[in-house]
C-alpha cells in the first residue's frame, strides 16, 4: 500500500508516495518519476522524504539556471 509524504518549501507543498516491497523502497514524485533505494535498516518514511527533497531543490535549481 502506497503512503503519502509532503515537503514544504517556499510557500508551495510537494507531495509524493512510496511503497515499501521487502528492503526495496519505491518513491513516486510529483512529475510520474520514479527513485528506489535499498532500505537496509533505513527509516521508509525518512529515506523516501529525501528522495522529494532532492527533487524539489533540483527542480528549483534547474529552473533558476534556466532564467
């Protein structure tokens, strides 16, 4: 079952999901992408969060090179 997760930044909230499938972490990023980890005894909660972190600072900072 998929879980939600959110990340604030800027004023504007990011929202994402993930699933957990045995140690295999799968997140689903606001523009359909998708990023898997190996858990190995990681939080899925937290280790799904950074991969919508990093997303949405490297979205922002693609954007600000862009203009």
């Amino acid at each position: 079952m998929d879980e939600e997760i959110s990340f604030e930044h800027e004023g504007t909230t990011y929202t994402g999901t993930f699933s957990v499938h045995g140690d295999e972490l799968v997140v689903y990023l606001p523009d359909g992408n998708q990023r898997a980890t190996t858990l190995r005894g990681l939080d899925p909660k937290m280790a799904a969060l950074i991969h919508l972190r990093g997303f949405v600072l490297h979205s922002q900072n693609a954007s600000s090179a862009c203009n």
